[in-house]
C-alpha cells in the first residue's frame, strides 16, 4: 500500500496533529503526516475535498504545511528518503508560515467583464486591440490590489496575488494572517468591498497555508 | 485508501465553508508543499506524471461545471 502525503508538521507535533488512520513519518525535525492509498490516487472532486479537509483538521492541531495533492510515495522509506532532502527548507518554511492561517479573498468585477480572446481575433487590428483590453483589465485589477494591501494590518510579505486569473474576476488574494487578526483582516477586506464601486470582495477561510506552504 | 473519511465536529476549528471547486483544484493541485518533483494521479484510469497537465485535464472537467454552476451576470 502506497502512502499519500496529507501535511508536513514538526516532529514534536506529529502524534498531536496525527489521526489513527494516519502514518507519521519522521526524519530530523520534521514529520510527514500521510493516509495508505492505492497507487495512483483518483483525482477526483471528493478526494480533493477529503484532502483539503484532512489538512485542515491537521492545521487546526498543530503548525503544519498542507501537501499539494496527489504525491505518493511508494512506502515509509521513500517517503522518508524525500523528507530528508528538504529538511532543512521545510523546517525553515514551518518556522516562517507557524500556525498562522490563509484567508482566501477573490474579487470579483462588480461591471460586466467579457475581456475579448486576442487568439479568437480575425485580423492583426482586433488581436492587438483585445490584447489591449486585457492590458487595461490587469493594469486596474493591480491597482485594486494595491489600494487593498494598503488597508490591510498585514505584512506584505503575508500577501500573495494573482490578477485576473479568469474571466469576471480581478484578483485572487491569499492572505496569511494569524488566528488573533482574522476578524479584522476580514472586516478590512469586507469593508473594503463594499467601499469599492469596482469590485466586490467575498473572504473565504480561515484556510490551511497552501500558498505559503510551496 | 485516499479517501480516509474525516471524523465529527474536529474536523477543525478553520471554518467548514466548502470553496467552490475552481478554487479547490487551484489550491491543492497548484499550491502546497511538494517533496517530490511530481504526482501520481489517476483520471479516468489513466496515470499521468505531469502534474501540469493534471492541472489542464482537471480544470477542463471542473471549469466547466464551475462555470454552469456560476451566476449569470
């Protein structure tokens, strides 16, 4: 039975944020919390869900940083083997991200956003002007972004962004926050919301750490 | 196997509101931290290496409920 890895904790942490059914791996510092699984994973909606619940309730115990899913090793050892040859990034990385959360903020478009394709256009004319609009999309979706970091008790490094990562929406913004600023960074970005005539800002989480975990 | 079911109300203290699924693949296929340089996921039966094009072949699929599911505007 191959293992599928659900989170990395610190050693002294792993039998506090570990379940019964999960196998702790350790090596130095740092321990690999994983489930038995079968050889190749099924990506499918409910095992996604199973996972991002899985490293939830394992953050809600300890600090940790959640797997990207599907990396499966074949068993103890080679798990091991691969946790020994990150040691001391991901011992550098727990300490950093602790037991802080992700809040995940999208923003959406509040106007109508149907941003031409440039690859759909016929002529050199069309493809340079959606290429433009696309250009203009961004160039406001950041300085969205901007004016909401600033509002923000957060220290920009906390604050990670991707501008209009598909049609309708400005900007999705991960903030890590610790447990004791989570009303209030979300009251900023709600207030902040309702502020804007560009924008309406919908806060998900408190969340696992994925993308400060990478 | 994979799926390890998630017990009562310690499921966690970090909030129980599911993402919407678009999210969800940009989370765990995209985000967290990675040991090895690839995936083993199994779509469709069909084993693929390449997380990158795991990422594709999924948000195909997950996209497009996401974007029935999703209010007019």
């Amino acid at each position: 039975m191959s293992l599928l890895v659900r989170a990395i904790v610190r050693s002294q942490d792993a039998l506090r944020a570990a379940t019964p059914e999960m196998v702790v791996v350790q090596a130095d510092g740092i321990a690999a919390l994983a489930t038995p699984c079968a050889d190749k994973p099924p990506l499918t909606e409910a095992e996604l869900r199973t996972h991002d619940a899985i490293t939830r309730r394992i953050h809600d115990g300890a600090a940790s940083l959640p797997s990207r899913f599907g990396q499966v090793f074949a068993d103890e050892d080679a798990l091991a083997r691969a946790l020994r040859g990150r040691e001391s990034a991901l011992a550098a990385s727990l300490q950093s991200v602790g037991p802080r959360v992700e809040l995940h903020v999208t923003l959406d478009w509040r106007r109508s956003h149907a941003a031409p394709d440039a690859s759909d256009a016929s002529t050199g004319r069309g493809y340079l002007e959606a290429l433009a609009v696309r250009e203009r999309e961004r160039r406001e979706a950041e300085q969205v972004v901007a004016r909401l970091t600033e509002q923000l008790p957060t220290e920009r490094a906390f604050i990670r962004t991707v501008i209009c990562p598909r049609d309708g929406v400005a900007a999705i913004v991960a903030i890590l926050s610790t447990r004791d600023e989570v009303i209030s960074v979300r009251q900023a970005v709600e207030s902040f919301g309702e502020r804007s005539s560009e924008i309406t800002a919908l806060v998900r989480g408190p969340l696992p750490p994925y993308t400060f975990a990478s | 196997m994979a799926g390890v079911p998630v017990r009562g109300a310690a499921v966690n203290d970090l909030e129980g509101t599911e993402l919407p699924l678009v999210d969800i693949i940009d989370r765990l296929l995209e985000r967290g931290v990675v040991l090895a340089g690839g995936a083993v996921i199994s779509v469709a039966g069909v084993e693929l290496i390449e997380l990158r094009l795991n990422v594709l072949l999924a948000a195909v699929d997950a996209l497009e409920r996401a974007e029935r599911e999703r209010p007019l505007p």
